[in-house]
C-alpha cells in the first residue's frame, strides 16, 4: 500500500485524525500492507473474522507492531493462546464475576462519590483531568488490593508507561519503580497467609485446590498488566462519552431526564470512539483475506476504530454519535471471541456510575465554547484530551 490516501498506522501524520484515512480504506483498500511484516484489516467483518479465528492467527506479540515482539518475562493473557490463555482468564475472571462486581459497586460508588466532592460548584473544570482521570485507578487498584496511600504514586507510574506503549517500556525508570513496588507488595501479601482478602492479589498469590502456584515474577507481570492496560482505557471511555454527550446539548439533556437511556450511550460513545485503537495478530499459516495473501510470519493490524465506523455495517452516519443507534452494543471495542475483553463490564458499570453522578450533581453542566476534540498522544489510545466545562452551565 503505497498510497498516502489509506490508513497507515506507522504513519505519525495518521495518528491525531486518522477516520478519513479509515474511510478511504474501507472503500478501497480493506486490507492494506502499510510494511514488510505489517497488514491492515480495516472493514468490520474483516477485523471479527480474524478475531474468530485462532487456527490462523494467534496473540502472540500483540499490540506489537514491528518485526520483533517486546519481550516479556511472563507471556500476559493479551498475548496468550489457548490452552494457557484459557486457563489463566478463568482465574482472573473470579474477581469479575457477577457476584464480585455486585459487592464492589458501594466501592465504585464512594469513589465516585470522593471525586464529585473534589470539584467545584462553579466555574471552568476539565472533567477529564479533574474528575475522569482517577476514578477507573482507584476502582482498579481497590480489585487489586493495592494500599490506598499508594495510589497516586502507582498513578504516576502508570501513567508514565501508558503513554509510550506499543513502544517497549522496560527502560523506563518508572517501570522499575511499579515493578518493584508490585513484587514487595506480593511478597508483603504471602508473608501474612491468613490474613486473606477477596482481591485480585489474593487470587493470583494463594492457588485454591486444582490451581497452580504462581510464581512472584508471574503475579507480578499479570498485575501490572492489568494497572497498565484497565486505568487509560476506561478514563477514555468516561471522557469520550462526556465530550459527546455535551457536544450535542440535546443528547445531555435527554439523558439527564431518562437515565434509562445512559447505557446506550455509553455503548454508541464506545463504538465512536474505541479507547483501544487496535489489536495485533501474529499469522500462523499463510492466509488469504479479502483475495489479499499474507503469508505466515506476518503481522496483522486489526483496525478496531476503523470497523466501528464501518458503513456496512452502522449506516452512512457511522461518523456520527447517536444515543438513539440502535445494537450499538455490538461493536467492537472490546474485542471480540476468547480475548474479548475481561474488564469490560466493570467499565460499564464505572461510566455509568461516573456519569450518571455527575449529571446528578451538575446537570446544567456544558461545554466551554473553546472546546475542541483532540486526540491524545500516542497510537493505541483514543480519548479526547480535555473536556473543557462551566460545572454550572455559566461562564464567569
């Protein structure tokens, strides 16, 4: 693919507005070759068939887009093939279950609580960097069982290394930092035996009848990936769907006068706008695709903004976000098959709770005129930036 019309991933001029670039692949260019190892899929039946498919494409080195997979000490459940990756998504799936998020929600709920307490009754505030930012951290490092005093410094880490991934981050000092931090906490968890907590670092440290004892090394790299990869996401997700919520008055306005209507909005803001652009497969056996050959050894980029945009498959206002669309839980921004996202309903529960919180407490809330929608940096995350408001609806 030569053409500098189509959608190119490791093009930098592609990354802070890439949807028209999308939409001229979808038209003319489904699957794309944008280098030696690297192709593109980039239309919505295209992006569900590979993820359907684990005979001829496998997680191997995903979200990795260059000829070398980043190494890691332990191969993480995004990067895992069955039957490993089963075995270890039924174990973290416990501290997912209904029953589990069911008691977390009064947990959920006072954070939210905190962070409403946090703003100002009046005035301009960024609602991401002002509330959105640290509600999905605290949610998550509560699952976990990360102290509470550390939270703003685990924070700081994370955020560090979000914001150079697909790039490797071993090199970076607050790697170092979160990884030390996290295997002093194991060890500090396995020291007190009866001591126990329904959390995730109870699960992974404390193997139940049937399960394998972990090693420290392993617990250590499947709880930074779940630090690492759960917090800017859901962050995106509550900051996305603010945005377009007061981007249209009468969407806010309606949702703030039938809650009944937040789910679907929270689904439409994730099918608009995918926090995860992408995922990666390695192709395992040569394939054809769309009458396009890839051979074995390749890469293949699964456009995930690109097929939740999709014509075919949402219409010719794809490009527009409808709280009225209806299946939009059908997108694909939480994957899809054996790696459709585990986190995925506690995000829903946090957007719903965060939002609907705020539209309580602040329901004349609206967008600065200033406001502009501007991707953040990096090529894995789509989140608007900022999400400039008067709290009050007035500008002073």
């Amino acid at each position: 693919m030569d053409s500098d019309e189509f959608f190119d991933p490791l093009n930098p001029a592609h990354i802070p507005d890439p949807d028209d670039f999308m939409a001229a692949s979808r038209r003319g260019c489904p699957i794309g070759r944008v280098s030696e190892i690297l192709y593109t899929a980039n239309t919505d039946d295209l992006v569900r068939a590979v993820f359907d498919d684990t005979e001829h494409f496998s997680s191997r080195g995903n979200f990795t887009v260059g000829a070398e997979d980043v190494r890691t000490p332990v191969t993480m459940i995004t990067q895992s093939d069955e039957p490993e990756h089963g075995v270890l998504r039924a174990r973290l799936l416990k501290n997912l279950a209904p029953a589990r998020l069911r008691n977390l929600t009064p947990e959920v709920e006072g954070i939210v609580r905190d962070a409403i307490s946090e703003l100002p009754s009046f005035g301009r505030v960024d609602m991401y960097t002002d509330y959105a930012h640290f509600i999905p951290a605290a949610v998550l490092y509560a699952l976990i069982g990360i102290p509470k005093p550390a939270w703003r410094e685990v924070q700081g880490w994370a955020d560090a290394i979000v914001s150079v991934v697909p790039e490797p981050v071993d090199g970076l000092p607050e790697f170092a930092s979160l990884m030390g931090f996290l295997a002093q906490l194991v060890e500090m968890r396995r020291s007190h035996p009866d001591d126990r907590h329904e959390d995730v670092l109870d699960n992974l440290c404390f193997a139940e009848p049937g399960e394998a004892e972990l090693p420290t090394l392993d617990v250590v790299c499947h709880v930074f990936q779940l630090v690492v990869a759960a917090t800017d996401t859901t962050r995106g997700l509550i900051a996305n769907c603010l945005y377009r919520l007061l981007e249209n008055r009468s969407a806010w306005e309606a949702v703030v006068a039938d809650r009944s209507l937040l789910p679907n909005a929270i689904e439409e803001s994730l099918r608009m706008d995918s926090p995860a652009q992408f995922m990666v497969r390695s192709v395992l056996e040569d394939v054809s695709l769309d009458e396009c050959p890839i051979p074995a050894g390749k890469k293949l980029y699964l456009n995930i903004q690109s097929a939740n945009h999709d014509e075919k498959r949402w219409g010719e206002d794809s490009r527009t976000y409808r709280i009225d669309r209806p299946d939009s839980a059908a997108h694909l921004a939480f994957g899809r098959g054996i790696h459709t996202c585990i986190g995925a309903p506690l995000a829903r529960i946090e957007a719903r709770l965060a939002i609907g919180a705020l539209m309580d407490a602040h329901p004349a809330m609206r967008l600065t005129p200033d406001a502009t929608w501007e991707k953040c940096d990096g090529i894995l995350t789509r989140r608007v930036k900022s999400v400039p408001v008067w709290i009050d609806g007035k500008e002073i």
